[in-house]
C-alpha cells in the first residue's frame, strides 16, 4: 500500500474507490499516478523504500528460512511441488500477524494517551506511558498528521511534545533469545524527515522506542545523536532526490 498524504487539511491518503462501477464501494491501494493527479505527498516511509533496509531484510530472510524449515518438517522431509507455494504462504502468514500485532499495540498506547485515564492496564502500554512520565515527555500529539510542502513529504508522528521539542516512534521487535540491533543508519532518516516537515529544524529530541511483543513490559529506548541525525537527513535527501528521479514526480512546492 503506497502512503501519501494530502493538504488542506492534512489527510492521509491510503486507498481510493474503484471507478469501475461493478466494485463500487470497493477500495485499492493508491498509486504513484494517484499521488500526481491530486498532488500529494509522500511518506518518509516511502520515500526510503527506494532503498533496501538491510535490517528489515534480515528478518524476512528470518523469518522465510523458519517458514521453510516448519514446512519440510511438516511434509516430514517429502519436499514436492507445492512445497514451496506451502512455505511462501506461512511466512506471509506469519509476517502479516506480527505486522498486525504492531499495529494492535500502536493502537492500545494510542487509545491509552488519547484516554481519560480510564484503559485496561496492560504491560506493554503501561512500560510505555511509565516511560514518557519518567523522561518528562508531553504528548501534544499523538498520532499527529502533517504535511510539509516545502520538503514535499506528509506523515504520521506516534507522539510528538512541542514542548522539548521530541518526536517518538515506536517500533515492536522480538526480543527473547535476540541481539539488540537498532540499525541507526537506517532509522535515523525517518525520524529525521519527522523533524524537518514537522518541526522545520533537526534541534529535536528523536527517540525510537522498541517494544518487545514476546517480553510483555521490556522497552529499549533509544535517542539519537545530533550527529546520528545529521547523517540521517543526508541520507533522507539523496533518497528524495532518487525517489523523484524514479518516479518521474516531484511533490515540493516554493513557499
């Protein structure tokens, strides 16, 4: 799924309706042409999908090699011609639950900082809300749409604070039996274009926050140098430039 955004008021814009009329009311993800018809704005995500992330990578080569040897295992060794269509299809099984599990708890802290007070105690949320009361952090923002037309990106921030100013973004990992690895060269970059199109400067405090899905309460935060995100705006700007090399599109308006 492509992820635009556009202006006036700032809105993402994930899916449009078919315009066949015998899928009326039915939705696709939109497209490169889609974003040019209406102007909108790229993603940071999107716009370092131009690269490989060698991270990201790794665990889908994870992830497919499980998938593969859970299959053999299954066939009890007897490896035939569907075998590999069988094992292709757990491990986007598997991948989509852990990507839905991320999605679920962004919800639940979302839904806690957005709340009352009044929320179901959770371990995982409640570490993360701990977390931001002993750091000091305010969320003026959660979930917090933006669009900067000047750098020609839009977003969505977990959790902004005016105050400090900090961006945070969650990020959920496995943890148990696993080596830390916060791959900064390629994180930076998104938090650093958060920075820019939200806050027009790098002089914020940019955090990831990693969640364990298997240790229920275990958080690693992780706040990046100014050097860290100095080299990750570099890297963000070669890849914009490539990006609309690429597509043939460039979004950035002069203001």
């Amino acid at each position: 799924m492509g992820h635009y955004y556009t202006d006036n008021p700032p809105a993402p814009f994930y899916e449009i309706e078919y315009t066949d009329k015998k899928r009326a009311g039915e939705f696709r993800p939109v497209t490169i042409k889609d974003a040019r018809r209406v102007g909108a704005y790229p993603s940071p995500n999107e716009v370092m999908g131009i690269l490989d992330k060698p991270g990201l990578l790794y665990w889908k080569q994870q992830m497919l090699a499980e998938a593969v040897r859970d299959t053999v295992l299954d066939l009890a060794g007897d490896w035939d011609e569907y075998a590999w269509s069988q094992a292709y299809s757990l491990f986007k099984t598997r991948t989509a639950i852990f990507s839905l599990q991320g999605t679920e708890i962004h919800d639940m802290i979302e839904q806690c900082l957005i709340s009352d007070g009044t929320y179901e105690p959770d371990l995982i949320v409640d570490a993360c809300v701990d977390w931001l009361h002993e750091t000091g952090i305010k969320w003026t923002g959660v979930e917090e749409v933006f669009v900067s037309p000047e750098i020609g990106i839009g977003g969505k921030i977990d959790v902004v604070d005016d105050t400090v100013p900090a961006i945070i973004d969650w990020k959920t990992i496995d943890t148990v039996g696993k080596k830390f690895r916060p791959y900064t060269k390629d994180k930076t970059p998104l938090l650093a274009a958060y920075a820019m199109g939200r806050f027009g400067t790098l002089e914020v405090d940019l955090w990831n926050v990693f969640i364990s899905r298997d240790e229920p309460g275990k958080i690693i935060p992780k706040l990046y140098t100014p050097e860290e995100i100095e080299f990750g705006w570099q890297k963000f700007e070669l890849c914009y430039y490539l990006w609309v090399l690429d597509k043939g599109y460039d979004p950035r308006k002069e203001m």
